[in-house]
C-alpha cells in the first residue's frame, strides 16, 4: 500500500468517527444502553483497524535497510511511549473528571474530545508533510534527471 493511501485511509477513518459520533449522539438522546453497546463495538472494532494498519507501517519496513529499521524502531518506540503516557495522563484526568457533577463531566470529556481532535489534526499534517518528502526522496533515489542526481545535498529538488 502506498503512503497516499494510508493517508486516504487516515482520512476516511476520521469521516467515519464524524459519521460514528453524530449516530451516537442521536442514539443517546434515543437510548442510553443501546448507546454504550454501539460505542463498545466501535472500540474492539479500533484494534482491527489499528492491526491492519500495523501490518501495512511493517511492509514499509521489511524493505528497508538494517539502519533505517534501528532508527525508525527507536522512533517508534519513543512515539509508542509517548502515546501511552498520553493515555496514563487522560486515564488519570478521567477519573478524576468522573468524580464531577454530570454536566462538568460532559463538559471535560467535550473538551477532551476537542483536544484529541486537534491533535490529530496536528498529526495528520505531520504525516501529510512526510507523505511529500517520501515522495521527493524517492524520486530523487530514482536518480531522476529533472531533480539531479538523487545524492542528499545536490542542491536540487524533486517534484511530488
């Protein structure tokens, strides 16, 4: 799979959490229970999504070079680690925002919920700025003769 349809993929998923989210807020205001079982499938159904996109980041790496792999491994598990000290931290912040009244508690999983979106979005481009310079690096890997001779600082630069 190419890296522009991860990205196509990244963004489809973020369509279908707003497609998820309004049903869900429609269910609540129908029917609370029914409400928890549809958000409970969704969250089994994020591991899947998350395996698969496992196993198409591995592909990438099966190909590379003995040091691309240790670079990119520590990266990944410094990003890794990141993540779950994210979620330690708004595990810890969520039971304490449970212990609120019901309206402030709706209010801090909101505002959560925003920070979680921005981030994303910060994320997102990130990747969509990395989909552009994997891009031109390959182009200039290829040697092209329209963006020099593919060495790392020729001075040119490729077209994505």
């Amino acid at each position: 799979m190419k890296l522009s349809d991860m990205f196509s993929t990244l963004a489809r998923n973020a369509e279908d959490f707003e497609k998820r989210l309004a049903k869900w807020q429609e269910d609540m205001r129908d029917r609370g229970g029914d409400f928890a079982e549809n958000m409970r499938k969704w969250r089994e159904s994020a591991s899947e999504r998350q395996a698969d996109l496992n196993q198409q980041i591995q592909g990438y790496f099966d190909e590379a070079s003995e040091e691309v792999k240790a670079q990119w491994s520590q990266a990944k598990a410094d990003w890794d680690k990141s993540v779950a000290d994210t979620r330690a931290k708004a595990d810890e912040m969520r039971r304490k925002a449970e212990t609120m009244q019901a309206e402030e508690t709706a209010d801090w999983y909101e505002a959560y919920a925003a920070n979680m979106v921005a981030y994303a979005q910060q994320v997102q481009e990130e990747a969509s700025n990395a989909v552009a310079e994997a891009a031109e690096a390959r182009a200039k890997a290829g040697g092209d003769a329209a963006t020099g001779d593919g060495k790392p600082g020729d001075g040119t630069t490729g077209t994505v």
